[in-house]
C-alpha cells in the first residue's frame, strides 16, 4: 500500500507565506514530517500585511488565519519563526540545513499579550508583532532598546529575558522547497519618484498599511503629512518593474492590487479621485478583468495609459506634482495630486539571501529560482519561483510539495 | 446545572481588574447553582492548568465552561489542553471575557460584568441544551478517478500513480493529449509539443497504475468523499468504479469567430488553431502576417481575458519570423498580457525579432480591405494616434478558451458551481483547486484558461489534494471538514414529525438531503447524509414545524440563549 506514513523522510519549506503555508500543509496530511522556517516572527508572509484581496473583497486575514492554526497544531509540522537559514552541506544524499533563530527577546509561547510592557517601555522599543499575529505577541526591537530591564520587572509571566541569544539548529532534511515570496526594493535609485522627498508618496504596501481596516487609521483615508482627507490620489504602476534600470520582468500582482485599493478607496470616500497610471492593465484570471471593468466603470476611478516621467513635491509641500504623457491621446500634461502610491517594486527575497553569500539555489537572471539548474533549486514555489499572486502561489507550492514526495518515493 | 463546571481566568489581572470576580462568583454559585466554579492566574501558561484539570476531574462534572481570552489569542489552547486531558470537546465552551469585555469596557466596571454575566449565562444555557450529532465513519476507496487526458489530467494521473495510488483515467477521444496534441510548439519554451507529451504518454503506457479508457462518457455519479460510484462507457462497454477522489481536467473549447473579421467570408482570414495546422503541416509562407488580439474575448459576450492568446500570438508570430526572416508580423492588441518574469521575457525576445505590436482601442477595431484576398488591414494606432494601413496575406484571429458544452452536466452530476460562462469554480482564492464538494479537485483549463505549463502545475497540485483525502483510510463525518474540530456536527430529522415537504432538499447547497418514500406508504420523510452536510443551517431555517435541527444549535439552546442575552 501507499506510503503515508513515511517516518524516514523529512522535508525543509523555507518561507512561511501562502505558498509555504499550503506546501507543509499538504505534505504534512500525507504523512511527511515537515519543517516550516520563516525569517519574520509570525506566518503568513504578505498576505498577512495585505488589507483586502482581489477579486473576493474579503479580508485577507481570515482564510490564511485557519489554515496558520492548522499549521500551528499539526503534530507533524515543526515552526522555526524568526529563523535565517545560515548553512546548507549535503551529506549521504541528505541535506544537513543550519538555521540561526534570532532571540525572541519576548517568548511568545508566554507572553499573554497584556500591553504591561508596551506602556512601561521609555525607549519605545516594545510594539505589537502585527494586528492579526497569532496568537498576537509582542516584539522587542533590539537595536532601540536600552536594556533598563523595566519591562523585565513588570511582565506577569516572565516572558523577557533580555540576555536570550540566537540558538543554532541543524536540521537534516531529504529536499527544501524555496517558496521565499518577495520583498519591496527600494526605489529611491530611480530619481523620478523623489522618494523621501514628501512623506505622501508611498509604496503600494506602506497606502495597504496605512489605510487598513485592522491598522492605526481603521480603514481611513487619510493624509501622513498633516492627517486631513487627500482630495485624489494617484497610483503609478510598474514602478520600478519593466524597467530596465531596476527589474525587468512585471510583476504580475500590481495591476489587481492597484485596482483593488482604487475600489477601496472610493467605496470608503466616494469625493477621493482615484487615477491609475497604467502601461497594460493585466488582468489576467478568474473575474479579474470584470472586477476592473465593474469598478473603473461603477465608481469613477480615472485610467490613464503612461508612466509619469517625474513626480515631486510641489513648493508649498502641500501637495505632488506628477508630469506625464497619456500615450492614447498623446497629450502632455503636470497633474497635481494629494497621495501618490507606488505599484510594482517586488523583488524576489532569494536574491538578498543568495547575494550574501551562502550556499543557495541557483537564481536565473532575474532573481527566481532556476528549477532546472541543480537539484538544491528544483522544487520552488509563489514569488520565488515566478510573480504569481496568492493562487497561482498556492498552486505551485501544492505542486512543489507532490513533487518532492515522488522524487523521494522514486529514489528508493 | 450541577454538572457543569466553570472555569475563569483572571489572567493576571486583565480580566479580574475590570470584572470583579466575587461578584460574578456569589451570582453564579447562589443563583444559577453552579457548584463548582474555578478561577486560575492563567489558564495558558503551564503553571495552574494542572491543578485546574485535577479539580475538574475531582468535581466529577462533565461539561466545562471556559471564560477566557478570545479565541483569537490564546482561547483555543486552553480548549486543546482540555481536550489533551480527556475532555470532550463537545462539551466544552470558551465564553471570551478579555477582548470582548473587559478591555473595551474598561471604564465601565459594571456594566463589563454585567455582559460578563449574560455571556457566562449565554455559555451555560447552550452547555445546558445542546445536543450531540451522532457520527459515521466512512473508508475511503484508494482510487481516483481523473475526467479528462490533457495536460492536466496527465500530470494529475502520474503524480498520483508515482505516488502509489491507482487512477482510472477518462478521456473523451480516442488518445490521450487534450488540446495540446493539435499545437505544433508549446510557449514559452518553443519546444515542440509532441516531445513535450512523450515523457507523459510513454510512462501512462508502461504504469499499471494508470488504466485509461478512451472515448468515455460519464453517465452518472453518485456517492460522497471516499465512496463515488462512476458509470461510465468506453468504447461502447458500460463500466463501474468507485473512486474516492475525482479531480476534474476536462478541458476547455475554443471560440470560433463566426462572423467576426470575415472569417469564413475570406480565405486567408484563419484561427489561432488552423494556423497550428498548418504549422504541423509545414506550409505557413507569408510575406507579411497580421494577428489580431481579443477577438470575441473582453467584449460584451464573453467580458473576460483568455489568458493564453497573447503569449500564444507571440509565440506563432515568432514562429513566422522564424521561417521566413523578410516577414512583416504585426501583432494588433489591446493591452499584452504577458504577466510575470518569464512571458515578459518572452514578450521582450519577440520586440527584439522585430515583431510589430500596434494597440488599437475596443471602439475602433481593426477592418479587414479585400474581397476575396486580403489587400491590407486597417487599423487605428491608438499610441501614435495614427491610422495605419498594413498590406498583409495572411489575418489570424486570437480568440479565446470558451468551457465545454458539458461543464453543465458533470457539473449537475456532482453538484459543483460554474462561473457566469461556464468554468468550474474554486471555494477561496486560498484553496484554488477546491470545490465545493469535499473530494473533488478542478484543475487546468476547466477551471480557467492556462497554458500547458499552468495546468500541468495545476494537475499536480490537484493530485497532491487528492492523496491528502485519501490517506486517511477512514473518517468520521464529524471529523471530516476544511478545518478539523470546527465542524459543528450535522443536521438531524426527526422521521415521526417530517411532513416530506421537501422545503430543506431545495435549499441545500451540498446536496446532503433526499426525500425517501416510507415503505408501503405515500409519504415521504427528508434523510440526511451525513458525510456531505457541513452544518450550514440552511434546512432549519426553513423547516416549517422544527423537524429538522442542528443538534448543536437546536431551537431549545439558541432560543435559550437570546432569552438570557435580551431577557
């Protein structure tokens, strides 16, 4: 019969996104034992930090919360949070992984979330992990913190221990699935979107953040420079991306995510005008192109086909100057808007990691994991492999984790 | 009320600052009669759950009330380490008293307890009330039957093979292949398709694993997760298998454009498909090729994007470049669809090989000039804003995946939701490849339209969902749900009182419910099946006398509940 349950292989999933998420999971009700290794404090990857998601309009959070829970308590599936892989060495056909787990200063298996030393901290080094960590913790922010101990003292549970230090893990493990997701990169070496120059030009994460329902303006649209209602606001796409200077390739999740805060925007204030700067609108899967025309058409959100050759801060720093051309009907023209957000920096995580040195898989030119290259990379998925929004990602780590079971099952 | 415990946390003082607890305790213990009631520091945090759980076990009460921390933070480990101790988790319930009382009534200490009070009561009269579904446990058949020999279907049935488990593999035509084996080259690796499918059909060929039954014709289905029963022809013989998963990869059509851009009116005016003919045939010379995008596809019938025909214009665009270096090819579009690092690339390869791409707008499309051959192809170029005339011999028209014609009877017969044009539909973006329907899988161009290498991903994850259902070799209806110990058990008739009015078999969305006729009788009563029921409710509410109840949710304990809430 079947091998189900197979007590001699365990697998490595690096990166506790979607893909990851679904890949342990999968292998896990097979009967494999897995290992889920995740450099940020909690799971969930992006979607975690996303608001809404397209084409549902449901929260992000409730789906990927049941099934970080089913994570969390499958006996087969072993969490590392806050874990950097630091080593990789094949020995007998196995891979012997080292992994680094920074010191949770606050354990999270104690903390029970009461705030005590959020209040007390003078340093402003304690905050919450993020709005819908679970189960939600604190974090402590080594490089601000002072080591007064004031939180030490005040902790019910005992949870801080200032002097916890980074443990080292060596895991063996048959195969490691890279499902590594992406990170925004910075755009500031691209002189025409000014960045830093005016606090209202963002980052499509940073407006996801800064308007979310969960977040500090619970769901306003509001300005950071002075906290009043921007009059319109403008979201540039491919910033950054099909753009030979920075990243070639497109992104693929930008134009939905772009529309998708567009609708937001107008159905929480209606008076906001929206205007997106496009160069195609790819709106390529189930109800996406509907969900564009529905909400372009239903709630005014303005198209324009071009990408702006400057943005800046006008004089008075009230408000943004963004100088473009419409390529449809070839008009030039300066634009004054409020906000302005920027769509389309993702960069795979991978590269960072791989750039640093350490043994990794092999990255094609432009960053991804080259499944064909050796067999370290050959079992990918989500962003690392290929821009891929939640369900292509979810698809490609279900794939990854079939895959390695059958290299497995076929070696013997 | 004697043998229900309740179980407070104070959780060092964030609850017990806000909610007084004597008070709560003096009501508790005097009025509603609550013999034994508990308050720990913390019931999450190893030190008092211990000797919590040996005073529980001393009381001898059965059932728990926990007033806790939400759900949400760390009420569920309180309820999993009740259950680690023996507990039933049927008889527990968690009442939050942290989030949703006492921190957001903080400067209103009595009214906090007040709602503390009715919540604590709430939990009793439901713990009260409440009664048991009665399970069944089904073994799951170790087969899987997959719908459809494409792409899609192949790589689900390998990966299931390799895996160890036996597939019956049900194909509409004569041989395996699906859509694939009428393309010459497949995108975006430009390698031929028959070398491409090789790999696939030989290792079909030589599984025992695999049995394939070409020209298939599903004629009924029936059953629940782990025991289908599939009748089915096959080359003119009747046959049966009880499979205990169905991934579902019939497929999908392409549209002909009857109509649209004269074709059929002119010659050379041909589809996507018949220039992949005549690629395999080896006889494609033109001087200068025209490919229009979207046609039939973003419009008002179908107002949605295929996906595959741009990468698919681009690759049979290069294709011509390829075989004649002095060729013109345009390619007129409304927006290139090439998402992502690889088809980008793609799209980069074909503006370097001098491909031309002209956008046009939807209000002013292309107009084909000739009368029995193309003289040129007229076109509005909306970024020059110029109108260009391209001579041209040959007119190839992209058109989009439309779904099979049948989608709607496998779809009746399984019970599964299509889209508004005809694809299967997924529950959650979260769960792609999921219906409905616990045990079936959709994958590749049934689902949506995708290229080859998007459903073979596609067929192997569904695959991997499918060995999932199957490795447990049995299950309990209770046990049996998306996100194990949430199942909130079944619905339940009462034979004696149930009219057979049919009212709760119309509205159930699982098609859980049939009405069976009493022997000897002319009545008929509702039953319910167990293993496809998910609780939803929906029968109750429409049950005209009470026959139909959720046993955990009956009209005594949700009735119960809203008098102690607003009595």
């Amino acid at each position: 019969m079947m091998p189900y349950h197979d007590e001699d292989n365990q697998y490595l999933i690096v990166g506790g996104g979607v893909a990851g998420i679904i890949a342990a999971l999968d292998l896990a009700e097979t009967g494999r034992d897995v290992y889920l290794v995740d450099k940020a404090a909690s799971l969930g990857g992006q979607v975690a930090k996303l608001d809404k998601i397209y084409p549902t309009d449901h929260c992000a959070f409730c789906p990927l919360w049941t099934d970080i829970k089913k994570v969390q308590n499958h006996y087969r599936i072993t969490v590392h949070t806050s874990s950097k892989l630091t080593d990789i060495t094949e020995e007998n056909g196995k891979y012997a992984v080292t992994i680094s787990k920074e010191p949770t200063i606050i354990d999270e298996n104690l903390c029970i979330y009461c705030g005590r030393c959020f209040q007390k901290c003078s340093a402003g080094a304690v905050r919450p992990l993020w709005e819908h960590a679970s189960p939600p913790s604190h974090f402590i922010d080594a490089s601000i913190c002072t080591d007064c101990g004031d939180c030490v003292d005040i902790c019910p549970t005992g949870a801080i221990d200032l002097n916890r230090t980074a443990v080292e893990i060596v895991l063996s493990v048959n195969d490691i699935i890279w499902a590594t997701g992406f990170n925004e990169i910075d755009l500031s070496p691209l002189p025409e979107f000014c960045i830093g120059s005016h606090p209202d030009i963002m980052t499509s994460l940073e407006f996801e953040k800064w308007t979310a329902e969960a977040g500090r303006n619970k769901g306003g649209i509001i300005r950071k420079l002075n906290g009043t209602a921007p009059q319109n606001i403008a979201f540039i796409q491919c910033a950054g991306a099909r753009d030979q200077r920075m990243l070639p390739y497109c992104s693929a999740v930008c134009c939905m995510h772009a529309i998708k805060q567009a609708q937001w925007v107008k159905r929480r204030e209606p008076n906001i005008d929206c205007c997106i700067f496009y160069t195609d609108l790819r709106t390529v899967g189930r109800d996406y192109y509907e969900y564009s025309l529905r909400d372009i058409k239903g709630s005014g959100i303005k198209l324009i086909r071009g990408r702006p050759g400057l943005i800046y801060p006008l004089p008075d720093r009230e408000s943004i100057a963004v100088k473009y051309e419409n390529t449809l009907t070839q008009v030039r023209e300066i634009a004054r808007f409020d906000m302005v957000v920027l769509n389309g920096n993702l960069q795979p995580s991978l590269v960072r990691t791989v750039e640093k040195g350490m043994r990794g898989p092999s990255l094609d030119s432009e960053g991804f994991v080259d499944t064909t290259r050796d067999d370290l990379s050959r079992f990918a998925g989500g962003f690392a492999l290929e821009p891929a929004d939640i369900a292509d990602s979810v698809i490609q780590g279900s794939s990854a984790a079939i895959n390695v079971v059958t290299k497995t099952i076929y070696k013997r | 009320m004697s043998d229900i415990i309740v179980l407070l946390c104070r959780c060092f003082g964030e609850i017990d600052q806000t909610i007084d607890f004597e008070i709560v305790r003096e009501k508790l213990t005097k009025d509603r009669g609550i013999s034994s009631l508990i308050c720990a520091d913390s019931l999450c945090i190893g030190r008092d759950i211990d000797t919590v759980i040996s005073q529980i076990k001393e009381s001898g009460g059965r059932k728990v009330l926990v007033g806790a921390c939400s759900v949400l933070a760390r009420g569920d480990q309180v309820v999993q380490k009740l259950v680690d101790e023996g507990i039933v988790r049927s008889d527990i319930h968690l009442v939050d008293l942290r989030e949703g009382c006492a921190w957001i009534h903080q400067d209103n200490p009595d009214g906090a307890r007040q709602k503390a009070l009715n919540l604590i009561d709430m939990g009793l009269a439901f713990l009260e009330h409440k009664d048991e579904s009665d399970d069944v446990s089904v073994k799951i058949n170790q087969e899987v039957m997959v719908v459809g020999a494409g792409p899609a279907g192949l790589a689900a049935a390998l990966s299931l093979a390799r895996f160890g488990v036996t597939v019956h593999l049900l194909e509409r035509s004569s041989t395996p292949g699906g859509m694939l084996k009428l393309i010459s080259r497949s995108y975006p690796k430009d390698d031929a398709t028959s070398i491409r499918l090789k790999p696939y059909l030989d290792e079909v060929e030589k599984t025992s694993r695999i049995r394939m039954y070409p020209q298939s014709k599903i004629l009924s289905i029936k059953g629940y997760t782990g025991n289908f029963t599939v009748r089915f022809s096959s080359e003119e013989e009747e046959l049966s298998i009880s499979p205990g998963a169905i991934i579902i990869a019939s497929g999908a059509m392409v549209f002909l454009p009857n109509g649209l851009f004269r074709y059929g009116e002119i010659q050379n005016v041909i589809t996507q498909m018949e220039l992949e003919t005549r690629f395999k045939k080896g006889n494609v010379t033109a001087r200068s090729a025209v490919f229009i995008q979207c046609v039939g596809a973003r419009c008002e019938e179908r107002p949605y994007c295929s996906t595959i025909c741009c990468p698919a214009s681009i690759k049979n665009a290069m294709q011509i470049k390829d075989d004649n270096r002095d060729a013109e090819v345009f390619i007129l579009h409304r927006g290139v669809m090439t998402p992502g690092s690889v088809l980008e690339r793609y799209y980069r390869k074909a503006l370097s090989k001098g491909i031309q791409f002209v956008r046009f707008d939807k209000d002013s499309p292309p107009v084909i000039k000739g009368d029995e051959d193309i003289e040129s192809v007229e076109v509005y170029d909306a970024i020059t804003g110029l109108t260009r005339t391209i001579e041209s011999d040959l007119v190839i028209l992209s058109t989009p995946l439309i779904p099979n014609h049948d989608n709607h009877h496998l779809a009746e017969m399984l019970d599964l939701q299509l889209d508004q044009y005809g694809f299967f539909r997924e529950i959650y973006p979260m769960h792609p490849l999921e219906t409905r329907m616990d045990g079936i899988f959709i994958c590749g161009s049934a689902r949506w339209p995708v290229s080859s290498g998007q459903a073979i991903s596609q067929g192997e994850a569904a695959a991997m969902k499918a060995a999932s259902v199957l490795c447990r070799e049995e299950v309990t209806a209770s046990t049996f749900s998306r996100v194990p110990g949430l199942k909130f058990g079944h619905a339940r008739v009462t034979p004696d009182s149930c009219t057979g009015c049919g009212n709760c078999m119309a509205v159930c969305p699982f098609d859980a419910i049939r009405l069976q006729r009493i022997d000897g009788k002319y009545t008929y009563v509702s039953r319910v099946n167990k293993m496809r029921c998910k609780a939803c409710g929906n029968c109750v509410s429409v049950c005209p006398n009470g026959t139909m109840q959720m046993p955990e949710h009956n009209y005594l304990s949700v009735c119960e509940m809203i008098e102690k809430a607003f009595g």
